[in-house]
C-alpha cells in the first residue's frame, strides 16, 4: 500500500520535458446568443497534449505547438462548434480570431465531465451516461428536482408522497438504499456517520442553481470510491462568473405546496465572483396512517404528522489569483421535516439538519479540496416505538395527555405516576459528521492521458446510543483511496481506457477497483465496451445499530452475532458483514447514425457477490432461539426479548443480473423532439434451489430473498417543444409505464403472494407496487426576458399510484411557478 501511494504522489511531482521550440495558437470563444464569454471552455489541439481553457474574457493561448496543420477542438457544456482548422508556424503565433459557439440542441453535443473525470462529448464517454440540463430543469415548474431524473435512461425513480423521490439503478432496490452514489461539485453529498444515506430532502442545492446532472451507470468505484458500485448521481452547480444576475422562483400547488427560491450570483472584479441561494418549501403528503405490531397486537400509527418543510441556504466565494488558479470556498446549510421509510416503519423526522464547508483549488492539472460535513437529527422519533409507547401507557393507566407527552420524550420508572412503567425514548440522536480530503492530478505523456489522485475521508458517528452501540463514545472509521486512470488513442477510431483503485478500509481491509474500456468511433457516434468492478462496503449503521422495543431486538451486524437455542441448547453462528462487490460487463452504442435522432443502448451484465441484505428476521418470532454474543460481547440480558425475536444486516448470495437500456431521441427540428426510453433488467437471484441466497441460513430461499425489487420492464415516452410563439412557449408531455412488481425490504412487504393479509413479524400486505402508466404535463410561457410563467401536473388523470412499502398512493400532483431572472448575461444551455 504504502508503495502504491509514493507512486501516486510521484505522478503529482512529475513535470513536463522540454518540448522542441513550436508556434502558438490564441482565441477568444463567446456565446452566439448573448456574445458574451464562454469561460472554462476547454480548447485542445487534436493529435497533441496541447490545450487550454479560457479565461474570464473567453481568451486562450497555447504556447509550444510544433509546427504543422491541426484541427482546433472546443468544448463548453451545452454548446457545439465544428472542428477549426489552423496552421502554426515554428515560433509564430495563429490566430483564430472570435469564435462564436451556438446553443446546441442535440443531445449528442451534450459534453460531460463525470464518466472520466474530464470534459468529453457525451457519445464518446466510455461509460452509460445521461445528463439533465439546466434547461430541462428550467423546463420544469416544480421544487422537487427529482422528477426530472425520470427522463435519464436506466433509472429507477420512485415516489413514496409528495417530496419523497428515491433513485435506484439495475434493481435490488430497498428501503435504506445507499446504492447510488451521490455528488456535488466533487463532493460527496451523502449523509455523513451513522446512516451514510442519500441527502435527499435535507440536500443544500436548490434548482435554480444546478448547471447539469450527470447519471452514470454501472461500477464507479475505479474513480469515485467505495459505495459507487451501481452507479452516480453528479450534481454540478452554476459558476457565478458565467451565470450572474438575480433568479426569483415562486410556486404553488396542491397539498398545500408553497415553494419560494432566490439566487443572486455577480462578478466583482476579474479576480472574485460570488452566489448566494435560499429556499422555503411546505406542504402537506398524502395521508396514510399505517398499523403498528407488538406482535400479534395491532395498533394504528399514533399522531403522524404529515407537513413537510424544507430550509436551505448556500453561499461561494470565487478568488482567481490568475488566469489559470480558480480557489472555491463554500458552504450550505439544508433542514428538513417530512415522514421518512425505514426496514422497519417509519420515522418522524423534525428538523433534521445537513451542513458542509467546502474549499477547493482548480487548475488545469490539478484539483484539491478538502471538506466537512456534518449533520443533526434534531427532533426525529420512530413513529413505531412512539406508537408503542403510547397505548403500553394507556393500558396501564396514564391519562391520553400522559401517554401523548411521554410516549415522545420517554420516562423513568415511575416518573409518571406511582408505579408507571419506564418508557423508552423512541427518538434519535445524531450528531455525525465527515471530513474528506482529495488531491487529483492529470496530464499527457506521449500520447496518454493520465488522472492520478488520493482520497481520505474519516466518519464519525455519534448517537448517545439512541441508534448506535456507541456505548463506549464516538465511532470513527478510516478510509484512504488512491487510483491511476489511463487513456490513449490507439487509431484514429479507437480509443482505450485502463484504470485502477486502491481503497484501504479501518474494518474492511484493502480493496481494488479496476476498470477496462475500449471505444470505437462509427456510424456518428461510438461503441463502446467495458468492465469493471466495485465494493461497497457496510455503512456504519449496519455495522452498529442497536435497538430493542422489548418485543424484538435489531442488532448491526459488523462482529458477528452468536445464537443459541435455549432449549436444546445448540449455538448457530452469524458471520459479519463483509463487503458487497460486484463485476459488470458492458457494451454500448451511442451516437447519431442519421440526421437528428439520438440512439443510445446499453445491454450489460453483472456478477454479484455477498448482497448486504435489508433488515432480515434470523430467528422465528415466538422461538427457542435468543442473540447471546455480538462478536466477544455478551448481549443474553442487554438484547433480551418478549418474542425472541432478533433481526440484522447480512451478505448473502451469488448473483448474475443483465439488462438492457435502450433510449431513442428523434429532432424533428431545432423545436420538436421525440424520446421513447425502454429498460430489461433481470436475474438469477429468483431461483429458490439456489441455496446461495438463503440469507439467514434456515435452510430455504424465501420471497424476500429471492426478490428483484423492481420491475422487469419499464418504459418512458417524452414529448418536447420548444421556442414556440417567437421563442416564448415551451411545453413537455411524459408518459411512464411501470409494472406490477413484488418489493421486500425488512418488515416491509408489497407483493402479489399474500396481498391484503400481514404475515407474522411484518407490516401489512397492501399488494404489488406498479402496474400503472402516467401521463405527465408541463409547459411554460416567457412573457418577457425576464418573467416565465410555468405550470406542471403529474399523473394527470389521478390514478392511484403506489411506488414504495409503507407509503401512500399518489394522486395528482399540480403547481403553479412564476419565475424572474433580474440583471446578469446567463448563458447557460
């Protein structure tokens, strides 16, 4: 390892040598619409390591080109040029003069960063990548920008109520699914500590501020990490320094929706720019008041609150020393409250926040950043043990005002009245917070192209044991990561890719990361194939959760659990978690074989092994058997319970899962598009013989274990116009197909098998998720350059929609948004 690591930083020191005297070649680049300067666009001389990136007047200069005859390649997000032909004389200077780049419609043009880490034309990255625009987001009159990603081929969106959106890749989703890997600006915008979750309500990024989305799917790792495996989400927010001015966004909907956003972003001087962000979003979900079990006793959930509020607010500062030296300082602040799905019920989350101080450092060959994140769960309860506790109070007495105030804030034995009972807290605490550190170098060497970079990141989790064993203080846990990416142009139409990752891990050791991609440009576009592998490795929770209602006990499972049978006297052992890894096999075409229609198909398939599971009953409620060690410790009294009941994470199984993604875009000119997505996705995990998957070791594959958690199928259709009525009207219809399919994930049951019934030990069997199509609506009108006039409505002939367990269905949703942009020259896509 520590040899690995000198080699990388060696890669960091290594300076170029000296090249044979050339010629140089200066610019300017500008936005055709607005003229004004596109700055970072990057400009590369084809056949060569030269480039540059444009500076804050849209000028570049690259110096030390040999003489000869060159193509010039310029690429800026959301805009097209064709290739520019120069000539450089040895120690001359050419000029191109000022090049005027034009927005560009096509989804082809689209230029990403995310798939290598550098910017390249959307066709030819060498990965499955879908990109959501400012614009498409612009498009949509609604807060919640998770309704956009159902356009992005390959991903799973589902709703659990008006706020709550999950995203999901290639099935095997569950209730607490850290399967995507989340970013901002190269940050990692997970939730820190304990739970290691998506953000998602509690993010700090309001629309308005969000340049692009970049989706890759399939194994990440061998650039972003652990916990990349299935694929990541890279949200990119607006420079001030290309989008200034001040945005104003107003919305209103149903359920009681009210949403006001602000961004102000200015120039000061050529050296410092700044932005600032602001949002205030309420609303009411949809009601659904869910039952609660004490075994065989059924009680409904006890005063749910179904408001949802959302707070944020972000603000960066922008310092350019020089030309070529960008320094980042930011920070955002996000608070939520909305009601929550867990394995096991729901949570009633108040005022839950999320927070991070960020700097980074930019220059053409070197990235840096070091940040911290922390998080507090302010004044969240599980809406189970609060239900519990409130009719356990009832039935021994304590008045409906006693049992309301102490089912939350929990009592002492006899705290209540003479010969109360004591009641647990039903709350959480957790005070967690990260901090990461990343160094990323790139450069050319004869012909290669070459990313190097180092990773720390340190978690700590801290929850005073009211979710944790955490008795003994703060857990903290260690990671370090250093990778080598590798490309070269092997012809003119082939291009190759190799890298690597090591990932050193406190409780898992080391890990290695590969990835392999060869692509072929033809018929306008490229086909591509690649492998790669990834891990994820347990998140602290799993490793370390405790909780025990007295009736049933979940235990983390990162020492191993020991059970014995307390009438034969027998001992079963559970093995500890260990990490989750996953090898993919792809190819893949994306390009424009005729004139305006985009097709994209990926077809991959995947080896699984040691799936962590969800929350998993590993003794018969009402058995013989009882949890007495986890690892070396002696759980018999601590994890005691009425049912003997015990339920843990485990690894399970040896899986094969393929699929197939297929998306076509028809422009049937600069104003009319067409798209029609189609995903397959399935897997041997369904074979019950397989006794592979018996997760908790009783001998037999159950449904849960054998389930794929999504739909075999699911298919979109996308109509758009745009720049109508003298370029003022614009308008989208979606239509989305999902369906039925079985969903399992710890208590929580959605199945065709049992619908309508609640198997001991679960929650209530409402049916199948899916099996329904919806038709989506939105359009807008821009009455000045300065006032847009939006409105949105999904599921538009209100069918009900069940997408998640323990959640409502979904009716229509409606809203209304007025949008102004004061001042400024945006010129964003």
């Amino acid at each position: 390892m520590k040899k690995l690591y000198l080699i990388l930083l060696s890669l960091f020191c290594i300076t170029q040598m000296a090249l044979a005297q050339g010629g140089s070649i200066t610019g300017r680049v500008l936005g055709a619409d607005s003229q004004e300067p596109l700055i970072g666009a990057s400009v590369l001389v084809e056949g060569t390591s030269k480039g540059a990136t444009t500076n804050a007047s849209g000028d570049f200069t690259i110096t030390g080109v040999p003489a000869g005859n060159y193509n010039l390649r310029i690429t800026y997000v959301g805009y097209s040029y064709p290739k520019i032909p120069v000539t450089v004389a040895a120690g001359g200077t050419a000029s191109v003069g000022t090049i005027s780049m034009k927005a560009s419609s096509l989804m082809s043009d689209e230029i990403v960063v995310s798939a290598t880490r550098r910017p390249e034309k959307l066709t030819e990255a060498p990965a499955a990548i879908g990109v959501i625009s400012s614009r498409d987001l612009t498009e949509l009159p609604s807060f919640n920008i998770g309704e956009v990603l159902n356009k992005v081929q390959g991903v799973e969106v589902v709703r659990s109520g008006v706020i709550g959106v999950g995203i999901n890749a290639r099935g095997f989703n569950n209730a607490f699914n850290v399967k995507m890997y989340q970013m901002t600006d190269g940050r990692n915008s997970m939730l820190p500590g304990g739970t290691g979750l998506p953000a998602g309500f509690y993010n700090t990024t309001i629309k308005e501020d969000i340049e692009r989305v970049e989706v890759i799917l399939g194994p990440s790792s061998a650039l972003y990490g652990p916990n990349a495996h299935n694929g990541i989400i890279n949200t990119i927010t607006k420079d001030p320094r290309r989008h200034q001015g001040t945005t104003v966004a107003l919305s209103a909907g149903n359920q009681d929706v009210l949403s006001a956003r602000v961004r102000h972003a200015s120039v000061i001087s050529p050296k410092f720019a700044f932005k600032v962000t602001g949002e205030y979003t309420t609303g009411t979900d949809f009601e659904f008041q869910d039952t609660v079990y004490s075994g065989a006793v059924a009680m409904p959930e006890y005063d749910v609150d179904y408001k949802f509020e959302s707070k944020r607010f972000g603000s960066a500062l922008y310092y350019s020393p020089t030309d070529k030296i960008d320094i980042i300082a930011d920070y955002g602040f996000g608070q939520g409250s909305n009601l929550g799905v867990t394995n096991n019920g729901r949570n009633q989350i108040n005022g839950w926040t999320f927070q991070y101080l960020q700097g980074r450092i930019v220059t053409p060959r070197i990235f840096g950043q070091l940040y911290a994140t922390w998080n507090d769960a302010g004044d969240t309860y599980q809406i189970n043990a609060r239900t519990t506790n409130y009719y356990t109070l009832l039935g021994k007495g304590a008045t409906p005002a006693q049992a309301h105030q102490y089912s939350k804030t929990g009592a002492k034995k006899d705290e209540i009245f003479a010969g109360s009972p004591a009641v647990a807290f039903p709350g959480f605490i957790d005070l967690s917070h990260r901090l990461n550190g990343e160094l990323q170098y790139n450069n050319n060497f004869a012909g290669f192209e070459i990313i190097t970079g180092l990773n720390y990141q340190r978690d700590v989790a801290y929850s005073r044991q009211t979710y944790l064993d955490d008795a003994a203080g703060k857990i903290i846990l260690n990671q370090f990561g250093g990778v080598v990416q590798i490309e070269r142009n092997l012809t003119d139409k082939f291009r190759a890719l190799v890298g690597g990752r090591v990932d050193n891990h406190d409780n898992y050791g080391t890990q290695f990361s590969p990835k392999a991609a060869i692509t072929y440009n033809a018929l306008g576009g490229t086909f591509r194939a690649t492998y790669g592998k990834a891990f994820s490795a347990p998140s602290i929770q799993f490793q370390e959760f405790y909780a025990n209602t007295g009736a049933l006990a979940i235990l983390g499972n990162g020492a191993g659990l020991t059970i014995k049978n307390t009438e034969t006297g027998a001992i079963r052992m559970i093995d500890k978690l260990e990490v989750e890894k996953v090898q993919t096999y792809e190819v893949g075409y994306k390009g424009t074989p005729v004139n305006n229609l985009y097709f994209d198909i990926s077809s991959w398939y995947s080896k699984s092994k040691d799936f962590i599971s969800p929350l998993t009953a590993i003794t018969p409620i009402l058995g013989k058997e009882r949890v007495i060690k986890k690892g070396e410790v002696d759980v018999t009294e601590s994890a005691a319970t009425s049912l003997n009941y015990y339920l843990t994470y485990l690894n399970y199984g040896k899986v094969t899962s393929w699929g197939t993604d297929l998306g076509l875009n028809y422009y049937l000119d600069d104003n009319y598009s067409i798209g029609v997505k189609y995903s397959y996705f399935n897997s041997d995990i369904t074979d019950k013989d397989n006794l592979e998957n018996d997760a908790n070791s009783d001998g037999k594959v159950s449904d849960a274990e054998s389930s794929l958690n999504a739909a075999k199928h699911r298919a979109n259709f996308n109509f758009t116009a745009r720049n109508l009525a003298n370029n003022k009207l614009f308008m989208s219809l979606n239509l989305r197909w999902l369906p039925e399919f079985n969903f399992y994930s710890g208590q929580q049951i959605a199945a065709d098998k049992g619908a309508g019934t609640r198997v001991l030990g679960s929650n209530y069997n409402y049916g199948p998720l899916g099996g329904f199509t919806s038709v989506d609506l939105s359009g807008g009108y821009k009455f000045t350059d300065w006032v847009t006039l939006g409105v949105s409505v999904s599921n538009l002939f209100d069918d009900e929609q069940r997408e998640y367990v323990y959640s409502p269905t979904i009716g229509r949703l409606y809203s209304v948004e007025l949008l102004f942009n004061f001042g400024g020259k945006n010129v964003s896509k």
